[in-house]
C-alpha cells in the first residue's frame, strides 16, 4: 500500500507543478489553446497517443473485445496503429497545419467557417462537440475507478473527485502547453508500464505458448474450439467494425485532429508521423493483445455479474490486474490513471475553447475582450469537468454499463459528423456547404436514432461501434454525392483556402 500510494502522490505533484510551470505559455487564447503553434515533435506525437488511448482503451475495450475475440482482438491495436495513427499523420497532419494557420482557424468548428465561408457550420459543429464530447468525457472515470477499487478499495465517487480535481488544476493553469507535456510523461508511463504488464501477466500462464495453447482449448456457445487462439477470431465481421470505428474514427476527432493545428513545423510532422505510429503499435497492440488473454482469467468471480451470471466487460482487466505484485498494481494504476487523464485533459480543452470561441463568442458577445475569452475558457474546462463526473456516476448506477457504449455513441456521432467534410475539405475543392450538412445530420442521426431505438429494445443496427462505423462510411460517401449535385462553392473561398498549397506549388 505504502509503494501505491507513494507512486500516486508523487504522480499528483509532478502533474500540478508542471501545470503551474507551463503558465506563462498560456498568457493568451492562442498559447493557452493551441500552445502558440510551437509544440515539438516528440509533445505533440505523444500527445496525440495518449489523448487516443485513455482508461476506455485499456479496461473497457480491451476488455470486452478481448473477451469477445481472444487473440484476433490484437488486429484492433494493429488497425488503431496503420490507420489511426500512421495514415492520420500522413493524410491530415502537413495539410491541417498548412490550411488551419492559412486560415487562421485555431478550432475545428472555426475551420469549418473559414473553409467553408459559413458561420452556421461553426455554430452547429460546436454543438455537436458539447453534446457529445460529454459522453466520451464521462466513460473515462469508470475505467479508471475499477482500477483504483481493484488497487484500494476506494468509492467510486471519491475517485471521480481526485481525477477531476487534478486534471482541473494543471489544464485551467497551463492551456494546451501544460497538456502536451503532461501527455508526454504520461506516454512515458504507459509505454514502461504495458510491457511489463504483457510479460508478468503471460508468464503467470506459463508462458506465450501456454497461454496460447489454453485460449485454443476453450469452447462455448457461439465460441468454436481453437477460435480464441486463431488468425481472425469468431466473429470476424463485428471485429471489423471495431477497427473501423476505433481506427477511423480519430480522423474526425476534434481533440485528435486538434493536435495538427499546434505542431511547430511540417518537418515535425513527418518525424512525429513515425513516433506516433511506433506509441500507437505497443500501446495499442499491447492491450489488445493483453486483452486477449481474459477468458483465461474466467475462474474469477469478481468479472460476473452475480444475478445474471453475465461478463461484467469492464471489470475484466482490472481481475488481470489483481493477480499482480503491489508494486506491478502500482504501476498499471499510473498507467491507467496517466491514459485516462491525459484524454480527459484534452477532451476538456477542446469542450471548452469550442464552446467559447465558436458558441458564445459569435453569437452572443463579439466583442469579447481576450482576457475574458481566457476566463471563459478556463470556466468552461472546469464545468465539463463537473458536469462529466456527474454523468459518470449517473452512468455507474444506470443501465448503460459497460464502457464501450459511451465511447461508441460519443465517437460515432463526432465522428461521423466531421471526418468527411475535414479530410474533402482539405483535398477537394468542390465539396459544398449542403454536403457538409448532410454530414452532421448523416452523423448524428444515425448514431442517435440508433441509441434511441436500443433503449426502447429495437435497435436497427445492435451494437453501437458498428452504428458509428456506418456512420463514418454514410459520410464519406454522402459527401461526395451531394457536392456533385448541389451549387459549386464561390470561386473567391476556394482560392483563398487552398493558396497555401499553391504556394508549395500543390493543387
């Protein structure tokens, strides 16, 4: 206990001081938002890691796919590294910078304006965020508070509290600097502490071998023998709609793409481009494939719901977990608690700004001064905090349990909604307002009327991941169509957002 609770006071003095440190970054909303546009290559590749892969990640994902699709679960972490992360860099990192400071756009929402030349779109993209970046942003406490039970036997609540606290303190102080550098410590925690979790965890069933040989001996309904242990699991299709989703998705992610817009220089993306990918591999990859060995932990109790005899997902891992020495739990707290507040961290700032500068400002207060842009800001970061613990306590006492549904719906709207008209808008210069508000209707619609139509016990698609991957797709192709058949946007917007290429001699 002393080695726990040692690591983690530690680790919230580390924190706090390094919020404190990256004030003087955060004078005005440029720096306090985007981090002057100066942030390094190795900050911002690790940032953009540890904002992807949070506590939903580890705990509630790796879990329930683990358990669902053994070994072939690890084509999830393998999907999140090559399209997630690589392709993401290399399609949207250079051109979302270039464009974005061209532009002057410091928000998705603000780039959907200038790009687009419409003030609506802004209006309704920050809409979007607010409703459903709450969520995902709630979805984070549950993972990390199985953890610290597992670790402490701490009350939910009180762990909602300490993370909301901590992460209150050091965003609201340092901005996106503060952030960018916690993430990267973070991501230095992560890093140590999955490898050491894979190796204790899989030798403690004898080996890779063993362990393997097991996953293959288990059969049950809806599970043939030698399944778990083969190339594409049981259920190959449903796993493809999780990588889509999970993979994809962080290409229409505000927060995510968000991290484009700070980067320093174009040479910073191209090496972030690999660091990135190489973080993505064994973050990802590792809990996946962690995750893959949890039917082999089916003995334990503490993962069955005890009125139904149903898998509880989300308590998987932590069961894992608990077969570890005290200074190994200690470890895989850090890790959980680093992976959890890193993503809050950012989902905050993003809330915030998005709300401020492309909600209020425009609509309410045009002339508002920057220093009351800042205080806005810094308000609003600590209400989506409170707001989105609430919701997670909600959350832990209602129907909606398991983790992966928060973040499916979250992710299928957002994402949904945006990947489209983004990634065109930075490629194609035919692509129309009409076809962007086919999009944040193709989006959202989906994605609401599916959770809708579950609650009331007749869903049109079951699992909300697969909503959300159809949902992305509905986009990319209804994008196209529609600025096919609708009016070419004006001459005038088009030169303007794409003379930053030109200048590269690009097209």
């Amino acid at each position: 206990m002393a080695i726990k609770v040692g690591l983690l006071i530690a680790f919230f003095i580390l924190t706090i001081c390094i919020g404190i440190y990256s004030r003087r970054h955060a004078g005005d909303v440029g720096s306090f938002v985007l981090g002057g546009r100066s942030v390094g290559m190795w900050l911002t590749a690790f940032a953009y890691g540890t904002s992807y892969f949070s506590a939903v990640i580890f705990v509630g994902y790796a879990g329930q796919f683990g358990w669902k699709y053994g070994m072939s679960a690890t084509w999830i972490g393998i999907g999140n590294a090559v399209i997630g992360s690589l392709l993401a860099w290399v399609v949207l990192g250079r051109r979302t910078r270039v464009m974005t400071q061209h532009l002057g756009s410091s928000t998705m929402p603000d780039f959907f304006e200038r790009r687009y030349g419409s003030g609506k779109l802004k209006i309704a993209a920050s809409a979007i965020i607010f409703v459903f970046l709450i969520p995902y942003t709630a979805s984070l406490y549950n993972g990390l508070s199985r953890i610290f039970a597992m670790a402490f036997g701490i009350d939910y609540t009180y762990c909602v509290i300490a993370m909301a606290v901590i992460t209150c303190i050091y965003v609201v102080a340092g901005g996106y600097m503060a952030t960018a550098i916690n993430d990267f410590i973070q991501g230095l925690i992560m890093l140590v502490g999955i490898v050491l979790i894979i190796v204790t965890v899989v030798n403690g069933q004898g080996g890779f071998s063993e362990a393997v040989r097991k996953l293959g001996e288990i059969e049950e309904s809806g599970v043939p023998l030698g399944s778990l242990n083969s190339l594409f699991g049981p259920d190959p299709v449903n796993l493809l709609g999780v990588v889509a989703l999970t993979s994809l998705g962080t290409w229409g992610l505000p927060q995510m793409v968000h991290k484009f817009y700070a980067i320093k220089s174009e040479s910073a993306v191209k090496r972030g481009t690999i660091v990135s990918t190489l973080f993505a591999v064994v973050i990802a990859g590792g809990c996946y494939f962690l995750g893959g060995f949890g039917r082999l932990f089916a003995d334990r109790p503490e993962i069955y719901n005890a009125t139904t005899g149903a898998p509880i997902f989300d308590a998987i891992m932590p069961a894992m977990l608990g077969t570890l020495s005290d200074a190994l739990i200690g470890v895989a707290m850090l890790l959980v608690f680093s992976a959890s507040m890193s993503t809050l961290s950012s989902l905050v700032l993003a809330s915030g700004s998005t709300l401020t500068l492309d909600f209020i400002k425009p609509l309410f207060r045009k002339d508002m001064a920057e220093k009351s842009q800042l205080l806005t800001i810094r308000v609003l970061i600590v209400f989506f905090v409170v707001v989105s613990g609430g919701l997670a306590l909600l959350q832990y006492k209602s129907a909606v349990t398991f983790i992966a549904q928060l973040m499916g719906i979250s992710w299928g709207a957002l994402a949904g909604a945006f990947i489209a008209p983004f990634m065109y808008g930075l490629y194609w210069k035919r692509v129309t307002v009409p076809a962007v508000w086919v999009s944040f209707a193709v989006g959202v619609g989906i994605t609401v009327s599916n959770m809708l139509l579950n609650l009331a016990g007749r869903p049109f698609i079951k699992s909300p991941i697969n909503a959300g991957a159809i949902a992305m797709i509905a986009g990319l192709v209804a994008v196209p169509l529609v600025s096919l058949v609708t009016r070419k946007p004006k001459a005038e917007l088009i030169v303007n957002a794409f003379s930053c290429f030109d200048k590269r001699g690009e097209t």
